[in-house]
C-alpha cells in the first residue's frame, strides 16, 4: 500500500505510522509500523491469509502527530501479505 507524502510550508515530515488490524476486532489490538518521512509505501506481512484488515496513515512532525488517515479495508493474499 502507498500514501502521498505530507507536504506543508509551516513543518517538516519527520514520519509515518501505519496501523493494522483485523476488522471485526477492537482497534487495541492493533499493531504500528513507525518510517522515517522518506517512506511513502509498505507492504504488511506475516497476516492470516485471505483476511480482512483495517489500515490507517498518520504523519508526524516535530509538533505531534497529525491526523489518522480514513480507513482503508484491505483483504490479504494466500500467502498473508498486503502490498
């Protein structure tokens, strides 16, 4: 999966966090991936296979974090990943 990066006149990106989990399950059992701002692309491995997850992008700068991005429902290959 990939995302636009984060442009702005008034901060830096420093990075990404991208958040998965299973849809149907409580996003607190989610799990975060954290990249540097170079990184606009990830693919997800070691997932059930053929299953639905939820996935969503937040940027961050030096202030904080900015907003989820809307979330995406995405379904695993038979091999559990997700590119």
């Amino acid at each position: 999966m990939g995302w636009d990066a984060l442009v702005g006149k008034s901060y830096v990106a420093l990075g990404y966090r991208v958040v998965h989990w299973k849809k149907n399950t409580p996003k607190k059992e989610a799990i975060v991936y954290c990249g540097n701002a170079s990184i606009s692309d990830l693919s997800l491995y070691n997932l059930n296979p053929f299953t639905e997850y939820n996935v969503q992008v937040q940027g961050f700068n030096s202030i904080g974090p900015g907003p989820l991005s809307e979330t995406l429902t995405c379904v695993t290959s038979e091999d559990g990943t997700y590119r």
